[in-house]
C-alpha cells in the first residue's frame, strides 16, 4: 500500500494539529498547551486507528521529542509503557514541559507504531509538532483560572 508523503499541519491554538495527509487508516493528533513561564505545562500526543485498523497492542510505540528553545522535557523519550492511555482503539501520551519565557514554543518528535487490521500490519513514522503557547495569563496545569 503506497502511503502519500508527509504532510505537517500546525493548528491554531486550541486545535489539534493532525501530522498525516492522505492516510485515513490512523491519525496522529498532536494537541497544543498553554502553561505559564516557569510553570509546568501538559500537551499530548493521541495515535488512533480508523476505518477496521486498530493499534497493535504487542508492538513498540515510541514518541521521541526534540524541546524547542527554552522549553525542557520531563522526559525526551515515551515508550507504550508511559502511556496515559492505551487499547486496541487509542494511545494517548501526556507530554509534560516547563518553558522559560513567555512566547510560541514548540517541541518537534518523532512518533512510530503500528497498525493492524485483520489480514495485515502496517508500520507507521510520523514527524508531529506541538504548539505551546506560553504566557504569563496563562492558567497552571490542571487548575482552572480564577474570574
């Protein structure tokens, strides 16, 4: 099965930025954050499959991650075992960041798993981007803003 060339879409905040065109088999989801400078801040990465093609639960998954400037990493590297969530249907990571300074930021990474359906597998390599918009109204992780 011949798959179309990578095709990087960055959403606007507060959209998820799909990281595949032309497939309709998977989904790579890289969804945005907002955090505070200096604050702990959460974005994921959710990988799904679509249309009878389901995540193979015995093979690797790995979600490699490049911070941007002055954005560092709890962890660069997410194996199946650090999922937040995983079954035949979805694998959801929670990315946890800290940004020094206010301003756009991103963190690059490299996602590879596989995807199964009845009669064959498919390995899959995605590149994803996740926007992080750092601001100093920004809410904390996990705590509402107070009106």
């Amino acid at each position: 099965m011949m798959r179309s060339r990578l095709l990087l879409l960055v959403g606007v905040l507060g959209t998820p930025a799909l990281a595949h065109a032309g497939d309709t088999n998977y989904a790579v989801t890289a969804n945005p954050a907002k955090a505070a400078p200096g604050a702990k801040g959460s974005a994921s990465v959710v990988l799904t499959g679509r249309n009878g093609w389901h995540l193979n639960t015995e093979a690797p998954i790995s979600v490699k991650l490049t911070p941007g400037a002055g954005v560092t990493l709890e962890k660069a590297k997410l194996t199946r075992a650090d999922a937040a969530e995983q079954s035949k249907e979805l694998a959801r990571f929670n990315v946890p960041f800290t940004a020094a300074e206010a301003g756009p930021k991103t963190i690059a990474g490299d996602v590879s798993f596989v995807i199964c359906q009845e009669s064959a597998c498919q390995p899959i390599k995605e590149k994803i981007t996740l926007a992080l918009d750092v601001s100093a109204t920004a809410a904390p992780a996990g705590k509402a803003k107070k009106k």
